[in-house]
C-alpha cells in the first residue's frame, strides 16, 4: 500500500492502482510473477491528476521523452499503454534527428488522441486539434525558446558525438526531465 500512496503522489488513496496490484498479487500466485509485473506497469500507468510528475519518473526510467509523455495520457484516451511506447519510441532526441523535442511530439501525439478526426470529412475536428497544437507549441516556444532537441541541450543530437556530448554532459537528466515535465503542465492546459 505504501508503493500505491506514493505513486499517487497526491497524498489521497488511489483504489484503481490497489485494486490493480492486488489482482496481480493474486494471479501472481497462480500464474506466476509476469502478471505482477503487467498490474504494476498497468497502476503506473493509470490516470492521475500529476501527469507531469508521472512522465517525468517515466522519462527517468525509460530516458525516452516521447514514450513517457504519450504514455501518462495514453489510458485516459483509450489506449493501451504497451501500445503508446510503441507509437512513440521512434520520436525521442527529435526523431533521433535532433528535430522536434520528443516531449513536445509526444504531447502532440496526446492531442490528436483527444481531438483528432476519425473521419476523412471532419473539418471541425481538424481546427480544434491544430488550433490546440499551435498552442501548445507556441507555449513551449516560449517557456524554452526552442522547439528542436538539439537546440534545446545544444549539441547536435544528429550524431552520435552529439547524443555521446550529452550524456557526459548531464543532460538527459538535467534538461531532458524539464521538457517533459513542462510539455505536461502545457498540455494539460491545453486539453481543458
């Protein structure tokens, strides 16, 4: 109980995630510990009102910043979180291209679950998702004053030199955790 007090992180009792771990510790015992560890990923990953402090213990785990934005969220709009890390893993240090912050991409992705059509004649859908995006991102823009990966930690995340210079430089959990805490906070904004 004190694993799921904690991963609230809120102070209040989470039933969700009790009642998650419990039916794990009880498949546990008659189908073995994968089950355990699938009802743990599953509470962390349950909807809660932190998730900028979820995605960023997420991004600290996994040092995948478009994973662990598009994961927190991921539940809440329908799909699967194991599902999520797959769409999102090729977004990280800007498509490993040093482009677009994978935090700032996998918000994104967040969006276009909420608001994105799902028919080809859905005019009004698409005005609400880029009228949202453009928020979202000119926010960003402004917190940070760039929206690349590269520019953000400044080094060229297109090289290996450049992804070697960060991570002796600090930055995947120095700067890295920031973007992924703040593209949250943005987007929560954005999505009410």
């Amino acid at each position: 109980m004190a694993q799921i007090h904690r991963r609230c992180g809120n102070g209040r009792f989470d039933r969700r995630a009790a009642l998650k771990i419990s039916a794990a510790a009880g498949a546990a015992l008659f189908g073995g510990s994968a089950a355990l560890l699938r009802a743990q990923e599953d509470a962390e990953a349950a909807p809660s009102d932190d998730h900028a402090g979820r995605a960023e213990s997420r991004f600290l785990k996994s040092m995948n910043c478009s994973q662990a934005v598009l994961e927190v969220y991921s539940q809440e709009m329908g799909l699967p979180a194991p599902l999520a890390r797959r769409v999102a893993a090729g977004f990280a240090g800007g498509m490993g291209l040093g482009s677009e912050c994978g935090a700032l991409t996998g918000a994104v992705m967040v969006i276009g679950l909420k608001y994105g059509k799902t028919t080809d004649e859905d005019p009004e859908a698409d005005s609400e998702t880029f009228t949202r995006i453009a928020a979202l991102v000119e926010q960003f823009r402004e917190r940070h004053g760039a929206l690349a990966c590269s520019q953000l930690l400044g080094v060229d995340m297109a090289t290996p030199d450049g992804v070697e210079a960060a991570k002796e430089a600090g930055l995947f959990t120095s700067r890295c955790p920031k973007f992924v805490r703040s593209a949250c906070e943005i987007l929560d904004r954005v999505l009410t």
